[in-house]
C-alpha cells in the first residue's frame, strides 16, 4: 500500500489534532502517526486509543523523517513552535496548521522556513465548542470546509498535496488568500463568539434584587451561548492574531448595535421591526 | 364533566393562542373555546382543525357569557384590544395575557378595568422562534414555566384560578413582580434577540471584496442566529414596551463589549483568557 506520507507529526493532539490523525490512519494516508505535546498524559491517551502510534514531548527529540507536520495549537504558539522543530525537520517536509486565523502565520511561517520545507497554511472548519482529544472522531471533517491559504510564495506540490489530503479525509478544499480568510472569519465565527462572551458575562454580573438569573435561561438561551463553552485559551488567541479583523467588525457591530438602542429609546417602531425584518430575510438566505 | 370555564374566548390565534386552546381543549379545561383574530383565512384553518369551535373578527360581536379572554396578541395591542372587547364582557370574567412584557400591560390594564373584571398578567415561556397556528401543539407548555405577575389590586380568586389552569396545561407556575419579570427578561430574553439581529445586519451589510458572507456561516452561526427568525412585529412591541429594561440591559451590554474590544487591541491576553474563562464557568452553571 503506498502511503501519501512516511511520518505524520501531530503537534497538539486535541480535538483537530487527534481527529486527524485518526482519520489519516483511517484512509491510510500516513504509514506512521507520532504525536507531541506538553501533556503525557493526554499523549499516553491518544496512544492507548490508537489515535497516535507513539510521541515525544520536547522538540528537539522530533525522529528523523518526518515528512508531515501538522501544527494544531493554539496559533499564538504556531509560528513559534514550528521555530523549535526547525533544527530536527528535513528537506522536503511538508508543514501544515489548522488554524482558526491565517494571514499573520502565513507571514510569518514564511519568513522562518528555509527553502526546502514547505508551508501550506489551512484552516479546517469543524468542531463547534467541544475540545480535547477525548472527543476526536474520524469522520470529523467529513462534508465540512478546509480552507488553505496559499500565497505566491507557497510551493505549488506542498499545495496540491494538501489539498489531496484534505479532500481524502472527507473535506471540502477551498483555496482563499489568507488576508481574505481572516476577514471572513472575523465576521461569521470570531465576532459571534466574543459577542457571546461578552453576553454571558453580561448576565453573570446582573445583580436584579436576589434573583439568580441563571435560573431563567431556558433552553434557547443555552444553545444560545453553546459556543461560551470554547476554550479560552484558543479563543485568547483567535482574537489576538487575528485582531485587526475583529476589531473592525466589532465596530461595525458595535455602531449596529447602537443604532437599535437608539431605535428603541426613541421608540422608532417602524424602523425597529424594518431592521428585524431584514435580519430575518438575511437570515433566510444562510445556506 | 365540570368544565373550569364555560366560554374562553382566545384573541391572537397564534402559535401561543393556539397552543393555548388545543391544550385547554385537551385537558377539558373550557366548555367552548372562541377564536378572534384579523385573518378569516388563519381562523377558519384553526377551527378546520379544530384547535377552536368558533370565531369571530370584531370585538363588538364577542358572544356573552365569557369567562376566559386570553389577549394573545403582540404587547402593543394588548390593552386596546382588552379595551375594545369591554363593552361585551359581563361581569366575572376573567382576563388574561400572554405577553413578554408584563409592567405596561398590567399597569394599563388595572387602569382600564372595572370592578368585576379582573386581570392576571402571565407569560409562558415557550414557543422559541416558530410562530403562527400552524405551529400550535397541545403540549407546547408541558415543562415548561408560565410567570404570572399579579399586583396587590389582583383578584386573589383569579390569581389561583389562572395558576389552576396553567398547571393543568402543564407548565410550572411561578409568581413574580410585573416590574422584576421585565428586567430579568430584559436580560435573559430581550437582550440576546437585540443582539442577534444586530449581528445577522453586520453580516448582511459587511462587504468583503465580492464574497457572499453567508456562504461561511455554517451551521453553529445558524443555530446561534436561530432566534432572528423570531416574528419582527412581535419583537418591535417587545423592545418597545419594555424599552426601559432593555434600554438598560444594552447599556451594560454595550460597555462589556467595548472592555473586550479594548483588551483585544490592546493585546491584554491574560485579561482576555479571564474574560473568557469566567464566561465558560458561568454558562456551565446554567441549568
């Protein structure tokens, strides 16, 4: 059986990380699946469950060989630790990240590599608020987006295969420069998601009379803010990398939000219901 | 079979009008159950289906020997279509509502009525975003809580009549100050509508290059937007009657939002994770 790659190495085997490498060896597209991470005892896990057949945990002790590694932290620490497994890595590896942001890892993978190893920047939407490895499934990518962001810098093979990769794990490839990616994204999934911190806290700090407000949520509003359960430590640093794009559509938003409230304290009826009739139709159209 | 009342008569065959009277229907609670509305098209469906005997468009023709008149309609209306049915309401009715604001409604509604006809404000909290008779099920307020808002001028009779009839429909009732009610759902309920349909118009009206941004919304942004297909008209009246609260709420709200945008420019990334964490710990506290 001829295999895509040798030795696949999975740096941060969580939900993204474990449930590719768990689909990877499903579809045979890597002879070998080692894992690193800071946890042992998340890595002796994912080993015990046959997500991983074996892993390290210092950069420095990264086998020789490896001709994929997919980066899957938190992407303040992407660039960096790609940095720390530069010395171990060999010409032709190929270097990926599923990451939430792009534009400013793309930037800066490609300052860092030297030639020889190549970088194809993807992002893979999947996975909603849950995390850990303990909820890696094989078929998480099935029938969802994976974004890659080539510049014009990026090699022309590494971006092919990846692209065959991604497609032979289930997903949808779509090629988008990585600018364009983050701008997206900062409107349709990192704005929600610190619109929804910032509800819950709201509620949380709410002091009415005695009354635990919690109590009267209510189902709507828990489906509401599923998306508050994320970890904190990723969303840390979606909104810090991508900080530019968030920032504007926070204030965008903001200036929306405003306008309602002015609306509704000026008792402007008819525009109030015109707004909520468009966000309706808007809504509508959400494929 | 002793029926609870003789004659109910349900104004607003919608989905909680409805829902109202196939329930009531069901558990034998009304003799004959009267359907008003402006729609012939909706009434006639509704009494096709049985879900009311009969029906009537004009308050003035409101049969005699009412004992039940549930104001189903949105909250701007409530008290002047109360105000329309009086001259045909004999003495010992009782009326109730369904509302999502309670403050205005009860207060106006103590104003307009005369002695032997009384009110008890309610609110049954169910329903989500669907609307319309369409949509009405028997068990629609099975679980679920119905808050009714009596005052010190409430008929205690009427009160633990309307408490009578909501439990034998299923749901759990629970008494509350009309003032309190509009502040915790101001919070809980009003705010997050506001919000979202704020967000759905960001991301309707953001123009990136020529992309379709709903094309990348995916399903976690449509779950998350769900309640935007809630009815416009009735969430004008909603914001508009309750504007005070809701007013309030969006203050706190506005300010919260504002602290994240700073942290996120500011790089504050230990703040941020905090922020975001203690929304995690909350929304896991919600029942």
């Amino acid at each position: 059986m001829a295999f895509m790659f040798h030795r696949m190495v999975v740096a941060g085997v969580g939900l993204i990380g474990g449930s590719l490498a768990l689909s990877a060896r499903q579809h045979g597209l890597a002879r070998e699946i080692i894992g690193c991470g800071r946890s042992q005892e998340n890595l002796r896990w994912a080993q015990s469950r046959g997500i991983i057949d074996r892993y390290f945990s210092i950069p420095d002790e990264i086998p020789g060989g490896v001709d994929l590694l997919i980066l899957g932290t938190p992407v303040q620490a992407t660039v960096s630790l790609a940095a720390s497994f530069l010395p171990g890595l060999e010409q032709g590896c190929l270097i990926s990240d599923v990451g939430s942001v792009k534009a400013r890892i793309v930037r800066d993978m490609e300052k860092l590599l030297p030639h020889g190893i190549a970088f194809v920047g993807g992002h893979p939407i999947a996975g909603g608020e849950q995390w850990g490895v303990q909820a890696a499934v094989a078929d998480l990518f099935a029938g969802h987006r994976c974004i890659l962001t080539p510049t014009r810098k990026t090699d022309g093979d590494a971006l092919e295969k990846m692209g065959c990769f991604w497609r032979k794990v289930g997903a949808r490839v779509e090629i988008m420069d990585p600018q364009l990616h983050d701008r997206i994204l900062g409107v349709v999934s990192h704005l929600p998601h610190v619109l929804v911190y910032a509800l819950v806290n709201t509620l949380s700090r709410t002091k009415i009379d005695s009354v635990d407000l919690k109590a009267y949520c209510g189902g709507g509003f828990k489906d509401f803010t599923r998306i508050a359960s994320s970890r904190p430590e990723i969303w840390r640093d979606i909104c810090l990398v991508n900080r530019r794009a968030i920032g504007r559509s926070l204030h965008d938003y903001i200036k929306r939000l405003e306008r309602l409230r002015r609306l509704i304290r000026d008792e402007k009826g008819e525009l109030l219901e015109r707004e909520f009739a468009l966000a309706n139709e808007a809504r509508r159209q959400i494929p």
